[in-house]
C-alpha cells in the first residue's frame, strides 16, 4: 500500500533513540510504499531535543517537526506542568533549524490558567518571531481522567470573553505575521499546511498503530486498546489490537464529513459532498444548515459551506448539530 504522509505523535516520540525509530521505520518498509511520501512529522518536547539525535532523525527521512512550546512564559510552563522553559524553546528551535529541518510547526495555546490577555498575546508574538513554518494556536482542553483535570478547581482560568480576544485577536497577529488561517486552529506559510493532518479533515483514510491510536478506512473507524500488557497479548495471539470499532453509515457518515470539513476555512465543498454520498447537503441537513446562518454561523454560497468568524468562535457548538 502506498503512503503519502506519517505522523509520529501522541506521548512523547521525541524520546525515541534513532536506532528504535529506525526498527519501526524497517519494520513498515516490509509493507508500505514509501515512494510516494511526502510528508514525515516527529512531534518533540522541547527538553529532548539534541543536536545528534535530531541529526539523525533528519537522515532516517523525518522532513517535517511538530514542537510542544505551549507557551513562553515560564510561570505558566509551571502551571501547566510541563519540565522546558521559554529558554529551552529558543535553544531547541535553533538546533533542529541547524540540523537541516526546514519545515517546523509550533504548538501554542491560550486560555490558559493564571495568564493574562498581554502575556499571551506575548507567547504568540514570540512564536511568530521565531519564523516557523507554521504554527498550532489552540485552546486548553482539561480531558478527564488526566492529574490536570484533578487539580482543575484550584486553577484561575481566562474568562470565556478573554479567551474569545486572545484567539481572534491572535488571528490578526498570525495575519500580520504572513501566516494564513486554513483551520480553526492552524495557521501555515504558503504550502507548508499539515498534510498528514488535512486528511483527517478530508475525511481520508488513515491507520493508526500503537497505543489508543485510531484508524479510518471506508466506513470503519476503530481504536487500539490503551494497556501495554493487552496490546502484546493480542499481537502475539495473532489478533489485531483493537478495543473498539465502529461502522459509520447513514446520517452519521454524513454528518461526521460535514464537522470534519467544517474545521477548515474553505469550509464543505458541496460538490465532493455529492460525489461521495450521491445528494448535496441541503438535501440531508436543509434544517440545520437553515438554523445555522440564521444565528450567523454558516455561509452558504453555490459551491461551499462554511463557518463566519463568529461560527469559529462556536465551531463545537454549530458542528454538533450535524452528529
């Protein structure tokens, strides 16, 4: 099978030694084409990583780098928990640009807790100065279950109105800074969009290996069960990994295109709508789609639905009603 795009991510697989990442690379060779990839991103934390290292993941064809700054401002790298500092961000970026890595993306968020509107805004700016090649702005999420979501009342969270100004006016920083809003919360130069992740918002298939990884193929999602122990035991049991799956057929296909193709600023193409399921999405959806640009969430025109910047501020919201 021929693949065009792999993503390292999920965890931390920056702290792979090449030769571990060369194994599974060898591993794949034995039942992939390789010859038409394109695009290979390693997400790193910034602590990991070294000139050496990241030397040799460049050679073993990695081409495109995914860094967790999250923020740079060290009080709130506290907060947040994680072990880098501002420092080591500026540190970090200078030696994968100097081990030949010319497409960097950088992760950062808002709505943080115990940061103010200036010190964000702050964090972006910095961002942008580093000259990426794109750049990840996107809001805290507590998941549950996780020692963050634990300690969640005890933080001093942005109101949603601050939040709501760090993220539309850190869109018009990004502009400034000469990257183009493609998605709710990635902004890139021209050509250096995430191909790996714009399949997923396509609605493409994908594969996912490791632990609690997802896969997409036809009509079939699943997810690899998330214990170590149980993962093997399947493997060598000679099964597939698998802890779930679920068969998307009907309105639910339908509607899980139209919220995924949402997320992008060009919005749902109306004629790949019907070449794929054979209807528009006003034939199947005119009710929703109705109460959306009533409220001035949706743009509708003949080739195209899309979110208006108030429906960005509402993205959840307004895709729900599709699913």
């Amino acid at each position: 099978m021929p693949i065009k795009t792999i993503y390292f991510g999920g965890g931390t697989p920056s702290l792979m030694s090449p030769d571990q990442l060369y194994s599974v690379l060898n591993n794949l060779h034995q039942y992939f084409d390789f010859s038409s990839l394109v695009e290979f991103t390693l997400e790193a934390n910034p602590e990991t990583v070294e000139s050496v290292k990241f030397n040799e993941y460049h050679g073993l064809g990695i081409n495109r780098l995914s860094l967790g700054a999250q923020s740079f401002n060290d009080t709130t790298l506290n907060i947040l928990g994680r072990v880098h500092t501002a420092k080591k961000t500026y540190e970090a970026f200078e030696i994968v640009r100097k081990q030949g890595f010319n497409n960097i993306s950088v992760d950062l968020m808002f709505g943080l807790p115990g940061e103010s509107y200036s010190e964000n805004m702050r964090s972006l700016l910095e961002t942008i100065n580093l000259l990426p090649e794109h750049i990840s702005y996107y809001a805290l999420t507590i998941e549950r279950k996780t020692q963050f979501y634990k300690k969640r009342n005890q933080l001093t969270l942005p109101s949603d109105n601050t939040s709501a100004l760090e993220y539309t006016r850190g869109i018009n920083a990004l502009k400034k800074g000469g990257f183009t809003q493609y998605e709710i919360s990635n902004f890139a130069k021209a050509g250096f969009e995430s191909k790996h992740n714009l399949t997923y918002w396509h609605g493409l298939p994908y594969l996912g290996f490791g632990l609690g990884a997802a896969g997409f193929f036809g009509r079939k999602r699943w997810k690899n069960v998330s214990n170590l122990q149980l993962y093997f035991t399947k493997i060598e049991n000679k099964k597939l990994p698998i802890s779930s799956v679920e068969h998307l057929k009907g309105q639910r296909q339908k509607g899980e295109y139209i919220m995924t193709n949402l997320r992008l600023l060009k919005g749902v193409n109306k004629n790949g709508y019907y070449a794929r399921f054979g209807v528009f999405p006003s034939q199947d959806f005119q009710k929703e789609i109705n109460y959306l640009k009533e409220e001035h969430l949706l743009i509708e025109n003949p080739l195209f639905l899309k979110l208006t910047k108030k429906g960005l501020l509402f993205a959840n919201q307004a895709m729900q009603m599709f699913i």
